[in-house]
C-alpha cells in the first residue's frame, strides 16, 4: 500500500475500498475492547471536531470509557507539561497517576548506553517500567507526554492498556513535529 502517494484523491473516504480484504474482513480486526476504543473515539470526533483541543478530546474520550484512574508516562524534561495534564484531568474527576521516565533509576551502562551529549551518564529512560507502574496503580489509559523517539513505542508496545499521545517530543520545534511541515524554513532540513 501507498496511501502517501494516492491518485485518487482518497476516496477510500467515500466508500472504495483498494485493500485485498472485504468490509467484513477489516470490520473483524475489531475484538470487542478495540470496538470500545472505536466508538468512543468516533463519538468525540464527532462531539470535538474544530472544537476541542486534543487534551480535551483525551478527557472526553477517557469519559466515554468510564475510566476512573488515568496514567501519564512523561519524560523527564516534560514534567512542567505534566504536571499541568495532571491537574487538568484532576479538575475533570480523574485519578491521575504518574510516572516519569527515569523511574528505577537504571544506570545507562546497564545497557550500554553512551550518555547524551554534555553529560557524564545517568539513568536510562524505562518506558517499559512506566508502563507497568501505570498498570499496577490501576489505571485504565495511559497519556504519553514527551517520550523519546523509540521510547513511546516501548511504551505503546509493553502496555497492556490502550495509550494515547498527548505531546510528540520535538525538541527543536517546541513539541510541534508538524511545524517541519509547514514551515518552509524547517522543511528544507527534509530535503
């Protein structure tokens, strides 16, 4: 598949299908927690769409799922942004806890990790850890706030509750990964 490169203007958004598979075929990956997540999600896009902000939706989508205990994985470096997520969901009736990626404190030589540049080593980032503590503490969702390239996907990958970004880390574009996009300046580092 090469839906980046479509000539037909995407018109699988009215309906054609060009998989190898039937509707019933797709409509089968669903097992019935994926189909919770796809209604509540269908339901806020439709309540939110150009109204919302994606923290909004999150809320709003967490409510449709009647979570109770929300979890926030964030880096280290985003512990301001979390703490205002946290106090965010809070005001809106959620149990929040937390875990920031450097719990454990996991010497980076345990791995072999070469320390970050002007810095002397420390402690390795443990999205897979972050995912269990969330987990233990019952929560139901976990938000991801700034996780490293590589590590969110430990994190998507290790949990077994749904997860859903909240902030992209961009540390060169303030968090925006799309300002690469549309700013022409930026974009030239793509070419």
């Amino acid at each position: 598949m090469r839906c980046h490169d479509c000539r037909l203007d995407h018109s699988c958004t009215n309906g054609r299908n060009c998989t190898p598979w039937d509707v019933e075929e797709h409509a089968a990956r669903y097992d019935d927690q994926s189909r919770r997540l796809l209604d509540a999600a269908a339901e806020v896009e439709a309540e939110g769409y150009l109204e919302l902000t994606r923290l909004e939706e999150f809320a709003l989508f967490c409510r449709k799922l009647n979570v109770e205990r929300v979890g926030l994985a964030f880096c280290i470096g985003s512990a301001e942004e979390a703490a205002v997520v946290g106090a965010f969901l809070e005001r809106r009736g959620f149990a929040v806890s937390s875990a920031c990626c450097k719990l454990g404190g996991v010497p980076k030589e345990r791995f072999g990790h070469p320390p970050v540049a002007g810095s002397s080593g420390g402690s390795c980032c443990n999205p897979l850890g972050q995912g269990a503590i969330l987990e233990r503490d019952g929560c139901s969702i976990i938000g991801s706030i700034g996780l490293c390239v590589g590590h969110d996907a430990l994190l998507n990958h290790g949990a077994t509750i749904p997860v859903v970004t909240l902030i992209a880390k961009d540390r060169v574009t303030g968090h925006n990964p799309a300002a690469v996009i549309y700013n022409q300046y930026l974009r030239r580092r793509l070419e």
